[in-house]
C-alpha cells in the first residue's frame, strides 16, 4: 500500500499531465468545493457506453501505456 503522500504525489502528477496544472488545479478546487460521492459517480460512469466500447477504450488504454 502507498503511503498517503506518496499516493497525492502521484495522484498530482496524473492529474498534471492529463489535464495541465491550471486545469488539475481547478479539478482539485471542484473536488473540494462541492460534495462528492465518487462511488455514486463511479456506478453511472460508463451507462452510455455499450460493454464493446468499454472494451475498446480499455483495450486502446493498455496498449498506449504498456
């Protein structure tokens, strides 16, 4: 298990290089500023998305980054 700096580290870095800093930095602000249940999110994320999709965009993933 990763420690709890090591996980914001890392967690930023994502974020960064995903996003840019002002943008990472306005996610954060968002995160903070308004209630947030990640689980509810997290259930209804992928609905629009048929289970190919899904699987393409997970497939297209890993290769990217592998």
């Amino acid at each position: 298990m990763k420690t709890d700096t090591l996980l914001r580290e890392e967690g930023m870095r994502v974020l960064a290089e995903n996003l840019g800093l002002l943008e990472a930095e306005r996610f954060i602000a968002l995160i903070i500023r308004e209630p947030f249940d990640y689980t509810k999110w997290q259930q209804n994320l992928y609905d629009d998305m048929s289970l190919e999709e899904l699987c393409r965009k997970a497939d297209s993933f890993w290769k990217e980054t592998h």
